[in-house]
C-alpha cells in the first residue's frame, strides 16, 4: 500500500515540476521579449511593430498598436519543453539598427537582452518557487 502512495507522490511531483518549468520557460521568454521591444527604439514605430514572435518560422503578420505600447503575448504559442521560439525583427533596417552602420553605434537591443537571459531565468525561477 506504501508504495502505491509513494509512486503517486512521485508522479504528482514530477507533474508538478514539469509545470513549473513550463512556467519559467514562458515567462522568461515573455520577458525577453519584452526587454527586447522595450530597448528597441521607437522614432517611427516601424521597427518595434515588426517584432515577431513565433513557434514556427517568421511570418509577417499585420502589427498591432503604435511604438512603445507594443504589447508581446506569447501565451498562445504553446510551445513544449525542449520547443523552439523564434524572435525577430521583420522591418528591413533592424539589423542597421542592432549593429550600427556607417560609423554610428548600433543600439544592441537583441544582443543585450541576450546576454540577460541567465538572470531573466534566475529571477524568474526564484519568483515561481512555490
């Protein structure tokens, strides 16, 4: 009888754990992408509008609001553990931007947020612990 409580215990565990890091996995690609559009300058709106992102290869959808208040959901991606996000920019000069072009520095705003996704996920997992 014991040890039909303790493979129960194990598996509602392991559920448990799976879930939680389904949650850290998204919401610390929800913030990604978020310091991502929020580091992307916004003179026009063109190029944080064409911040995509996606479970499957980038698609040029129609962008919704106007520069700053671009909003980044990623609930209704779906992806599972081990799943590929894709993120991106689809405006023609976003790579001009990122890296510069013609002795003007670059803004970096995908490669910094990059280099924040170790404590994006640290943060994160120490904020989902139960």
């Amino acid at each position: 009888m014991a040890s039909s409580n303790f493979s129960a215990d194990i598996a509602a565990w392991a559920e448990r754990t799976k879930k939680r890091m389904e949650e850290v996995v998204n919401l610390s690609t929800q913030r990604l992408a978020e310091a991502i559009v929020e580091a992307t300058p916004a003179a026009t709106g063109e190029l944080v509008n064409s911040f995509q992102v996606s479970a499957l290869p980038l698609q040029r959808e129609d962008a919704e609001g106007e520069g700053e208040g671009r909003q980044v959901d990623l609930a209704g991606l779906g992806v599972s553990l081990g799943g590929l996000i894709h993120m991106g920019f689809t405006a023609p000069h976003a790579a001009t931007v990122e890296y510069g072009n013609d002795g003007q520095a670059g803004q970096g705003m995908v490669r910094l947020a990059a280099q924040a996704w170790p404590d994006i996920v640290a943060s994160t997992a120490r904020e989902t612990a139960d």
